[in-house]
C-alpha cells in the first residue's frame, strides 16, 4: 500500500470567551475557565454589546475554534449564532460534566496535562524540586481583585464543577500558597512564579511571532474592564506584558520594576535598533514615561486597528509537531490518508478519554492527480464543509493557516483525511460570499485537455510558438507529414532555412532539453497528433488518409466505399498525421491551449501551493452583477505575512483581443469579494502582444491603493521563468513566487514601464 508523510500537530483548542461588555461576573467567570484549560488562557475574551463589529475581528484574528458564553443570555447567543462554522465540537454543551463517582470532568484539554509532566519530569523522586508552584489568594474586595485574576489565575470554584484544581496543584506540585494583602505590595518575583497562569501556558509553542512582540508593560486602571480585556487580549496573542497601573504603585511597583529590569537586561540583537521595552495602554491616555527609568520606551497605544490583522497577529499555540506516514487508499476516485496518532504529548488515561484537542494535519502531499487536492485554503466558513467531504468520524473541522484541524478526543489513536474535488472546492469559497459558480462546457474541453497533455506542467510544449502554429494551421481533416511538422515548430525562415528555435532550448519536455524532434514526438505520444497513411483511391482518385489503427491489407475509400488492396500503394514516408481528440474539434478546443498554457505558467510561479479549476460561469446570489464566464480559478496561500487568501481569475485568448466587456465582467467578480478576508486578482494573458489599446483598458480595472491586474503576453508565457525576457528589456524584479508579485511587476511592465535603454 502507498504511503505518504503527514504533519501533525497537536493543539489545545482555542476558545473565544464571549462575555456581556462591561460584566465583571461574566468576565470572572469565564477567566477561571480560561486558567483551568491547557492554552485556555491564549483565547481572547469578546466583550459583546456596543463593540460586537470589534469582537466579530477577534473571533477571525485569533481563528477561535469555538465560542463560549459566559451567560444564557439572549445578546450573547444572538452574537453566537453569528458564527455557526465555529459550532461547538462536543456533544456536551459545557466545558465540565459530571464523571463517575460525582467527579467531574473537563470536556477540553485541562491543566492535569502539565501538572503531570511537571510532576514526573521535575518533582517525582527529587530532593529538591526544580519547579514548583505558587497560587496567590486576594480578598473578595480587593480593588486589584480583576486584574490579580487575569495576571496571575485562579480555578472555578470546586462545588460548581466538582473538580478541585488547587488542591491538585497545591498537592502535586509542592504548590504554596500566598495571600496578597489589600494594603501590602505584591511579591517582586511573582511575574515568574509557575502560576495558575503560568501553567495554562506551560509547554506551549507557538507557529509564528505575534509580529508586534514588543515585551513591557500594559498601563491602565485595574478598574477598568475594557483596559482589563485589552491587557489579557495581548497576553493572549502571546505578547510579553505586565500590567501596571500608576494609581496603584505601592502594592504593583516592586514586581513592575523587577520585570522592567530583566527586560533591560535581557540579550538582544541590533538592541541600537530596540527599545529596553515597550509601554502598551488605549490610545489618548497620558503615561508619565520618565518615571521608568529607561533610555528606550516604545510606545503603543490601542485601537480599532491593532486588531485589524494587519498588527498584531496572534499565534496559534501548539504543543508538538511530528511527523508520521499514512497510507493511501481511494473510494470513487478519491484518494484518502489514514495514519496513527502516535506519542501523543498528553496523557491517555480512561478519565480522561473524553478530552477533546486538535490534530492539525498537513498531508505533505499533492498527488498527481489535477482534479482533487489534499490543500485546504485558509477560510474558517469552510469548516462544515471540510468536515463533511475531508474528514471522517470526528467532533469538528477547523480551517487553519497551514493545514486543516481535527477537532477529536484523547481516546482516538487513527484519523482518515480525504483530497477534496477542487471544483466542489472552488464552488464553496464563491458561496461564502454569495456568489455561484459552475463549470461550464468550455472549462470542461480544458480540463480534459490538461488531463490529457498530463497536467499544467505537462502542457509545457505549448509554450513553443511552432507548436502552437501547427496546430492552428492544419485544420482536423488535414494531414502533414513529420518533416513538415518539425519545420513549423522549429519556426524555420523559409528563405534562409535558418530555425528560430533557440528561445526554447532550455525548456525542458518530457525530462529533456526541448528540441523540435522531441517536442512532436511528445505531442504524438500525448496522442495531440494521430500517425496514419494517405492513399489514393484507384477508383475515384481521390486522396484520403487512414489512421494507423485501421490500416489493414485491404482498405476501404472514405469517398466512394471502393475496397481495394494497399500494398501496391505502399510507398516510402508515406506516414501522414492529424490533430486527434481534444485537438481535432474544429471550435479550437474553446480557447483551451491559451488557458492550458496560463495555468502552466502560473504553476510554475506558485509551486505546489496552486488550486486551480478551468473555466467557470459566476453569478451572484443578489443580483449585484450580470453572470460572466472566467477562464480560470486559481487559490494560493499569498505568503507568511498576508492573512488573505490569494484568489485568481482570468481571461485567456489566443489572437483575440481583450474587450472592454472582458474587464468589466472579471473586474465585478473582483469587487465582490471582500477586502479584509480575500485577496483578489485579475489575470488577461494572450499568446500574442496585448496592443496599447487593452493595456489601457486592464489599467482601469485596477483600483487605487491595490496592485490585482496580471498581464502574461506570449513574452512572459513562454519562458520557462516568468520575466526571463522582460527582464532584459526593463527595470522589474525578475523573481515572482505569489500572485502579488506577478501584479506588482505587472504595473512595472506594463502600466508604469522603465525601459534599460530608453533612447535605444
């Protein structure tokens, strides 16, 4: 059985803590959970009410697997029912039930996990144990109560969900108890005690920095709740922030000053460039940074647009990563990997078997095979999907980054991931946002045309001008011979009999250097040519040609019926050939080749991270545009950096031009999607110059602010690397790995041209 590596990683699953804004119970209540759940405390608390719009960007900013009210209350469900792709993943609607013998067990991942590493690794049979814990206790009246919860953690009370997490911390980790007093300062080396807080942490890697990792102190009122959320909502994406509030020095000062220090002292590189730490706090509040001591304070104020994606960026916390093999198997042409959950790094126990986690999965995988794909692009509104057609007997799909998640329990040892079909893909990633899409017939010529040529990059061949030429030449009941063929592919002067032939000798086809003879023999292969004979019939006299199939001693004219014996008419080089299948329907296989040839390009510039359908008809659900075909659809990852999902469409023609009409339809597709989740472009290619008439029409088509506009003539299609030639003639970056960079080099080509000679 084939075998093939798969990527898991394993994850808590990230809640987002839905509370009434303003709602100090709410928020208390649910910050308990939060520490009792391993990563629990890396999921971001959604004030819902006047500032919902902003808690609907968290949820997607932090990819929240699932959402948690802190109440049965009808504004906060309403707020959930916004978001049905991230329903809940246990049939258990809580995060504790009752277990046997009246214990009660958490549903998710819970903080037995690291205490019982801890406890083994750095306790269990040692004199003097390397860590142990601390759990801070405060009065029920302290001012300082809310922000004590959120810095350092505490456990929900134990009659509520008949569990007692302090007393196994207290009683497996050496755990000390320490009260803070209402009128005392807070320990200076409590920011680096193994706190509830801390704990909830342990052991947690992360799959990227939060790009704005500037480590310092978050200044606000410990009173306020909004500055509260705002300090736990940082720590939640991982940034390194104490909370200080001035009015408070006297108990905070001593812990504040310790913590500054370390960061002071902390190794960094090109520290000319960064500063000892950072002061975090809501925008237009006056912070007295003198009083800090230090020579380089950054400075952060928060609004809107530091939870705009584009700032900071949460990462997604993980406990290990490995690597294992999975066998292949197919059902209905759909090929699936199912592999063990091997060394999973938590414990297995029967109590806790009904814990849930996530198996993020990348299969490593593409397969030869164009019309499924083992890729699962990053939409969250697909995870019902993704769930019913990728995964099989598990609690939730959730879309990621880098893979897809499996939302299953501890108990579970093997998972089945199954390829989607990228039509039925493409078609759901339009309907999120409301629009239609179907394959049309002239997408279904070009799909057959791709599979038959082997793939994209089988269609290599077409990049040849003489290729091409010789297919439109030769009508489908018109036959030539080898000679001929290789003369026009060759592209030989007729007067000088001198090939032009050099521009494609380092194309590689079929795992050899292109030259004219290979190339038909490859075409031949891929059965674009059928070989036969011409005979003349003796009893009309007319000339016909027989394929190589049917040729027999005794043939019969397709003119007259006349059978009539052939070796007589047998001569030398009488093998004649035509266009077969696909390449011999008269309609030029509906605009196939140039489309073939785009997506042969394209595949080369994005690599293994394209998915792309042919042709297909779009309409919206509204009625907000006219239905229009697009001659491809094309998704790709746009990079580490960009939260959105690279979209392409595209026209493709040979010799035909690009009409106003072309742009327009493309150009409302485009402007359908939405700005802050995909990232749409626009390709037109043609195997021939675009005339300064359609360059100028593309240019409209491209909106201020954004570079969407690809333009691929016969002068970027038929190199191998993109602007291998245009390179030679104009200042561009001659390097293109994502969608973005083919636009951006398009406006530098195209729309905005610097020619290296310009007086030549």
């Amino acid at each position: 059985m084939a075998t093939d590596s798969v990527r898991i990683r394993y994850r808590p699953i990230r809640l987002g803590w839905c509370v009434r804004e303003g709602n100090w119970d709410d928020l208390n209540s649910v910050l308990r959970c939060a520490h009792a759940l391993w990563g629990g405390v890396h999921g971001p608390v959604l004030p819902v009410g006047a500032a919902s719009d902003q808690s609907s960007q968290l949820v997607r900013l932090y990819e929240v697997d699932a959402l948690f009210p802190a109440a049965a209350d009808p504004q906060l469900k309403t707020f959930v029912d916004r978001f049905p792709h991230l329903r809940w993943p246990s049939v258990h609607q809580r995060l504790f039930i009752g277990g046997s013998g009246g214990r009660g067990l958490a549903t998710f991942l819970d903080v037995y996990h690291p205490t019982r590493t801890i406890y083994e690794e750095h306790i269990d049979g040692k004199q003097e144990p390397r860590l142990t814990a601390t759990l801070y206790d405060w009065a029920a009246n302290d001012p300082l109560r809310h922000l004590f919860l959120a810095e350092f953690g505490s456990y929900p009370p134990r009659e509520e969900i008949n569990l007692d997490y302090g007393a196994m911390v207290e009683r497996n980790l050496k755990g000390t108890r320490v009260a803070l007093p209402i009128d005392g300062p807070v320990p200076a080396d409590g920011y680096k005690k193994l706190t509830p807080s801390a704990l909830s942490r342990f052991d947690l890697r992360r799959d990227r920095s939060p790009n704005w990792e500037y480590p310092g102190l978050y200044v606000g009122d410990a009173n306020d709740f909004a500055d509260v959320v705002n300090f736990w909502n940082l720590r939640a994406a991982n940034v390194q922030v104490l909370f200080y509030d001035p009015n408070n020095d006297a108990r905070l000062g001593e812990m504040t000053r310790a913590f500054l220090q370390v960061l002071k002292e902390r190794p960094r590189e090109a520290a000319h460039f960064e500063s000892d730490f950072s002061i975090w706090s809501k925008r237009g509040k006056e912070v007295d940074l003198k009083r800090f001591e230090a020579q380089r304070v950054g400075r952060v104020e928060i609004d809107d647009g530091i939870w705009n994606g584009l700032n900071l960026k949460p990462p997604l916390m993980y406990i290990e990563d490995v690597r294992v093999l999975g066998s292949r198997s197919e059902h209905d042409s759909i090929p699936s990997l199912t592999f063990e959950l091997r060394d999973k790094p938590f414990y297995d126990d029967p109590e806790v078997h009904r814990q849930h986690f996530v198996a993020s999965i990348d299969a490593l995988t593409y397969g030869g095979d164009e019309q499924v794909t083992f890729s699962y692009p990053f939409l969250p509104e697909l995870n019902d999907f993704y769930r019913r057609e990728a995964c099989v007997v598990v609690d939730g799909a959730r879309s990621e980054r880098n893979g897809l998640g499996f939302i299953t329990n501890v108990g579970r040892d093997t998972l089945t991931i199954r390829a989607l079909r990228r039509r039925s893909l493409i078609t759901n990633i339009f309907g999120v946002f409301g629009m239609k899409a179907e394959a049309s017939e002239a997408g279904r010529i070009a799909s057959r045309l791709i599979q038959q040529m082997g793939g994209v990059q089988g269609c290599r061949p077409f990049k040849i001008a003489g290729v091409r030429a010789l297919i439109e030449k030769y009508k489908p009941f018109q036959s030539f011979t080898r000679g001929g063929a290789t003369q026009i592919i060759a592209d030989v002067d007729p007067v000088t009999g001198v090939p032009n032939f050099a521009p494609y000798e380092s194309l590689f086809i079929d795992g050899e250097a292109a030259k004219p003879n290979r190339v038909f023999d490859y075409l031949a292969k891929k059965n674009v040519f059928r070989v036969g004979l011409k005979f003349t019939c003796p009893n009309c006299e007319l000339e016909f040609w027989t394929s190589l199939d049917d040729v027999a001693t005794e043939v019969t004219c397709e003119y007259c019926g006349q059978r009539f014996n052939v070796t007589p008419h047998l001569k030398d080089g009488a093998w004649a050939y035509r266009r077969s299948g696909l390449f011999g329907r008269e309609d030029h296989q509906e605009g196939a080749i140039p489309v073939a040839l785009t997506l042969q390009q394209l595949g080369t510039v994005l690599d293994w991270g394209m998915v792309f359908v042919t042709s297909m008809t779009i309409e919206s659900a509204t009625g907000a545009f006219n239905p229009c075909e697009t001659d491809f659809v094309i998704t790709s990852e746009e990079g580490f950096f960009d939260e959105h999902l690279g979209l392409a469409i595209g026209e493709c023609k040979g010799r035909l031009e690009i009409t106003e009409q072309d742009v327009k339809n493309l150009s409302q597709v485009a402007d359908a999607f939405p700005k802050d989740r995909i990232a749409p472009f626009i390709v037109f290619s043609k195997t021939i110059p675009f005339t300064p008439a359609e360059i100028e029409r593309c240019r409209v088509a491209q909106p201020a602010g954004r570079k969407r506009i690809i333009l691929l003539s016969d002068r970027e299609l038929e190199p191998y690397f993109v602007y291998e030639r245009a390179s030679k003639e104009f200042e561009i970056d001659s390097t293109a790995i994502s969608l973005q960079d083919l636009a951006n080099t398009t406006h530098s080509l195209y729309f905005d041209p610097k020619p290296k000679n310009p007086q030549a």
